[in-house]
C-alpha cells in the first residue's frame, strides 16, 4: 500500500474518531455522564425496589403513593412506575444533566394565582374643553364700529364690555319701546281697561324685543331715563375666560347670530391620549391618570377618563382617550404635549378593580363627580350609577388569576409554548406545553389554560431547550410536529414511518377507539354548522367536543401512545378555550378552526376511528389568508366551514380514511 493511500486512511480514521468524539459530548450535555455498567445495574436493581408512584395525566408534577384523584382536576391517578421520578415518556420531554442545566443558565419560575397591576403609557396633547368655549355673537344686524378687544389670548370676565355696533334694527325697536312707553302715559286717564291692559301689552312686547337685541335690564333703564334712542349699542361678555379667536374687524358688517369672538374656560381642560387596542382591556371610565407635561418635568398632574372613542383610527392603529383635568393655576395650556400613565389592577379573566372606587356612586358624563351614596350629579342632574356599571369589579368578586412571567413564554403566529419542570425527576426533566394565553399585564401573562398553580416554567433557557428538542427531532415551539420536516399536525410523522404509525393503531384497544366516536361526532357537527354559517350550533359543538373528549379514558393507552394523545388532549382543550370566548363566526374560524381541524386530523391518523362509515380529509387552498388549510369531513361532499356559504364547495378530497370496524388490528 502506498503512502498515499496509508495517508487517507489515517485521514478518515480521524475524522471518525472526532465524529464520534462530538457526538458524546452532545449527549452529555443533554443527558448527563454515562452510567458505568456496574452504576447501570445498581439503578435498574434499585429501581426495581422503588414502590408504584400514581400520578395525574393532565398534571403529571402530582405523584402519590397510592391510588385517589387528582386534587386539582379531580380525574383518576394513573400507575407510573418510577423512572429517577421522570415520569410518563413524552415527545416534548427533555431530561437534562444538572451539569448542563447549569452551563445552560436554567431558572424557572412558580405558577401563582395572583393579582397584577399593569401600566398603560400613552402621549397626547392639552386641549380646550369643548363645554367650556363661549361664543360672542351679534343679537342684532349692523356695523361693528369699535372692537375693545382687538387681539387673541386677553382674558376677560363675564359683563366685561367687547364691542360697540351701530344697528338700525335695534334703533327701530327703541323707538317702539319708547312710543309704547308714551301711548300707555296717554290712556292712563281712560275708564276702559281693555285699553289699558292692551297699552301695557305692548309695553311688555317691545321690552322683550329689547331684551332678544341683546339690551340689558340696565340699558333698557337708561333709555327709560333718558327718553332718547341710541343707534348703537355695547357688546357684553357672557362668559369668564381667554379670548382664542376674533372673527371680524372693526367696520365689519355683521347679521344676526354673526360670531364675533370665541372665549374659553381654561380653569378645566382635556387632555387627549393615544391608547393602543392591545391596551383598551384595561382602560375603564373614570380611572385616573397620572401625567407629567414637557413644560414642568417633575410635577404631576391628575385627571380622569371621561370618553373613549368608539373609533379606531386605522392609520395609527389607536384610539383617542379623553381626559378631564382640573387647571385652576392656568398651568396646563392647550397644545402642550404630555405624557402619561394608567396603574391598573388585574382580576382574573382580563377585569379591571380599582380599590379606591368600590362601594362609590359615578356620573356617567362627568366622572370626576364621585359620591359615597346615590344621586343625582351636581352639575348635569342625571342620577349617579355604581361603579360596577362602569366596567369595574369588586374586590370580593375578583378572582386572582393564573399568571407565569413573560419571559417564560416562546410565542411563534398563534401558538405560545412554555417549558414546565418535572419537580419530582432526579435529573432537570422539562417538557413543552401549549398554553392559552390570556392579556399582557405588565411583566405578566395571564393564563387562561394549560398551566396549574404550583407548577414551575422556565423564565431563561427556554430557548436553548427548544433548539435541543429541535436537536432531537421532537416537537418544539418552532417544529410543533417534530421529525426533521414537521407540518401539518401529522403526529404520526413524530415515529418517522407509515409502519410506526399503522403500530399505533395497533396498540390502541378497541374500547379506547369506541370513546372516540362522540369526539368525532362532535367535530362533525362543528364543521358543518360553520359550514352552514350557524354560529350558535357551532359554539355548542364545541362544548360538546370538550364533554366528548373529557369522556375518554386514557387509561386505557400505555407508553408512548399515552404521551402522545396527552399532547393532543392539551391542544385541543387550549383550542376549545378560544372557541368558547369567540363573540362572532370570523372569531371562530380565524383563531380556533385551523388549529381544531389539524388536531382532529391527527387524531384520525394517530389513533383511526370504528364508525360506521369512512372519514375524509379536505384541502382548501384559499384557506387561512390563502396560505391552505385541511379539515375532516365525515362524507365525501364538500363543505367548506372556512368561508361557509360564501365558497361552501371549495375544497379537494386528499385523503380517505377508512374505519378499523371489523379490522384484524382492532383487538
């Protein structure tokens, strides 16, 4: 042999060597320092001595020495031979060396039930309050002859003088009032009293008329005096203010009702902020606001809600939130800009309590009347109503909610997964949950299912536990189907052959499949009323998916098999949750749908069905914003229940799935 030849050989021997040296060091990491075969033995006999743990297939950190039911959901313990306290086998698990916990930086958190507050930041500007602005206008026609104030921004009082008008109209009507004034002398000596009480009309007539020109009690008691018409007259303020807005100039020619000045009260103002719709859950009527202005950094400033528009603008994707402020000193001047801040304390599902505001009474058009007892408001008279018609809770009547930590949660489209700890394991054991997640508050998520108070999740290193399990080729936040494809919900791609998953369906008993059948009736049922566009029917089907599926006895399943239908038994309960909160039949099909019918189709090729008749899967390519989607059909006709009656034939058959009744492999 030749050096060459000896060279390569050595070459690949090498690269052999340092292949397999590698892949050692990555199973340490993830597993731990192997056993020595004396160390495995001394395990397997020991374990062999440890007594049966009975533990929770839907919460599976409880393990109990004996047999009983669940204290959290109330299902039956399940037998779980210890295996260093691991637990059932899942394809979301990942069983960690605490060495490499530890190089991994691993730190979890407990699952509480607690209230949180949460802070909504919002900017805005100060501006005028529109039930304050005043308009001086002319209550007669005529020419504008002299203006006393001539220029924006003078403050004025009410009864201060602002114009002076020459007007014709108001001379005739003096002149009308004087000559009723001289007709009433003049038949005061008359013996007839229609003809007194007709002059005395008159008199009360052309007054009125005075008095609708604008002329007041003591204009109208000077002209008496004086006995001479005057062809002009003085403009009055009828409001206390600041001048924001001159309309005319002097010699101006004016008509009736023609504004002459605008004056606004600033001793209140709004101030007008910008909320995002991801913050409006926790925006109520009469929460009060704390603001700091660019003008005095420091000084806070208070104020509460007293409109939120119903209007999102769509540009900014925000709504407008108003609030009345008090501005006795004049400080706050419109336009300035601000920024601000709501503290708002969360109960469970998304409510908000305000401690300060319980047991009071609230008007609905001005909040900033708050009374310890009914009444009517002092300002606008409309009766006061309870502060629970206003959006708020009672402390007593909020329940905490469950709650993890934001960082413990890896979001990808609609999914979130968090990475729960096995506390009863030997070795740091985390397996991956799908969860349904409720609002953010703050640094918190709450959580409206698949998370149990007492539970730990991971708050840091979840990422590196994911890219492990990606490692491995089991399901994970970014590969939820696991294998080295994914897509599609197939879970019986997780054992990487048609012939793996024809053996699940083997070792799935007959009775297990017989309690399937009202899951699938169920799901039917939900399709086609979503088929049919028939909301009611759907919502319904989907509790009687949920009862269907509670019905099953996963006791009946071992192993793996188990794990898996746990998986799928949390994912379609997460989905269920949506379902049932959804308020129209878009709500339905954009955030529940997709995800249901992927899981039903998993569970049709994971475990078959014993029905009567055949089971098909349909594809819709306009489906899910075009992107395609599938659902399972119990007839080969095809009813879309993606846009219902709108494209209710859109759709082609991929898939038949014939029923195992009478099949060889049921047993």
């Amino acid at each position: 042999m030749d050096n060459n030849s000896k060279n390569r050989r050595r070459a690949v021997v090498i690269l052999v060597m340092i292949a397999l040296g590698t892949g050692w060091l990555a199973s340490s990491i993830l597993q731990g320092p192997r056993n020595s075969p004396k160390s495995s033995s001394e395990h397997a006999h020991g374990s062999e001595k440890q007594p049966k743990i009975w533990t929770c297939a839907m919460h599976p950190h409880i393990q109990l020495p004996k047999p009983g039911k669940c204290p959290l959901c109330g299902m039956a313990l399940i037998p779980l031979a210890s295996h260093d306290g691991e637990g059932m086998p899942s394809v979301r698990r990942l069983v960690m060396s605490p060495d490499a916990a530890k190089l991994a930086e691993i730190q979890t958190a407990e699952v509480e039930r607690k209230f949180v507050s949460t802070e909504i930041r919002m900017v805005g500007k100060v501006e005028y309050d529109e039930t304050k602005i005043a308009y001086i206008t002319a209550w007669a026609g005529g020419r504008i002859d002299r203006l006393y104030i001539d220029q924006t921004g003078v403050p004025v009082r009410k009864g201060d003088h602002l114009a002076y008008l020459y007007s014709p109209e108001l001379l005739a009507a003096q002149e009308e009032y004087l000559q009723s004034l001289e007709g009433a002398e003049n038949v005061k000596a008359s013996h007839l009293d229609i003809i007194k009480s007709t002059s005395q009309d008159t008199i009360k007539n052309s007054r009125e008329k005075l008095k609708l020109l604008g002329v007041t009690d003591e204009q109208i008691a000077e002209l008496e005096k004086q006995k001479v018409p005057s062809d002009h007259m003085t403009i009055y303020a009828t409001a206390t203010g600041i001048v924001v807005n001159r309309e005319v100039q002097e010699g101006t020619y004016v008509q009736t009702g023609s504004r002459i000045y605008s004056i606004v009260d600033l001793s209140e103002v709004w101030v007008k902020l910008d909320a995002y719709e991801k913050d409006l859950e926790w925006l109520r009527y009469g929460q009060d606001v704390e603001f700091e202005a660019e003008a005095y950094p420091g000084e806070i400033f208070h104020g509460r809600i007293s409109f939120i528009a119903p209007i999102l603008d769509e540009t900014t994707r925000t709504v407008k939130v108003r609030v009345n402020v008090k501005n006795e000193a004049g400080q706050l001047k419109p336009g300035m800009f601000v920024r601000s801040i709501v503290r708002a304390q969360v109960a469970g599902l998304g409510r908000v309590m305000a401690p300060d505001l319980e047991g009071k009474w609230m008007c609905p058009m001005h909040p900033e009347i708050i009374q310890e007892e009914s009444g009517a408001c002092p300002i606008c008279e409309m009766p006061l109503v309870p502060t629970e018609k206003m959006g708020y809770i009672k402390i007593d009547e909020g329940e905490a909610p469950i709650v993890i930590p934001a960082s413990a949660v890896l979001k990808t489209g609609k999914r979130a997964v968090v990475y729960v700890q096995n506390q009863q394991a030997s070795k740091p054991t985390f397996e991956g949950r799908e969860i349904v997640l409720g609002p953010r508050a703050g640094n918190h998520y709450l959580v409206k299912s698949g998370l149990a108070e007492g539970e730990r999740v991971v708050v840091n290193g979840n990422f590196k536990i994911d890219s492990a399990l990606q490692i491995q080729a089991k399901p994970s936040m970014m590969n939820p189907e696991g294998g080295a494809g994914g897509g599609g919900h197939d879970m019986s791609k997780m054992d990487g052959s048609r012939d793996a998953k024809q053996s699940d369906q083997e070792m799935a008993p007959e009775e297990f499949l017989e309690q399937l059948s009202p899951v699938y009736e169920a799901y039917f049922e939900y399709q086609t009323a979503l088929a049919m566009d028939d909301f009611e029917k759907a919502k319904a089907a989907l509790g009687a998916i949920k009862e269907a599926f509670g019905g099953v006895d996963m006791n009946l399943l071992e192993d793996q098999l188990h794990a898996k239908w746990m998986d799928l038994d949390q994912r379609i309960n997460n989905s269920i949750v949506l379902g049932l909160e959804a308020q129209t039949i878009e709500d339905i099909r954009t955030d529940v749908l997709e995800d249901m019918s992927g899981e039903l189709i998993s569970l049709e090729r994971t475990f078959g069905h014993v029905g009567a008749g055949d089971h098909y899967k349909v594809f819709c390519p306009m489906a899910s914003a075009a992107k395609g989607a599938a659902w399972l059909q119990s007839n080969d006709q095809i009813m879309n229940p993606f846009f219902g009656k709108e494209m209710q034939t859109c759709g082609t058959l991929q898939d038949k799935f014939a029923s195992r009744r009478g099949s060889a492999h049921v047993h």
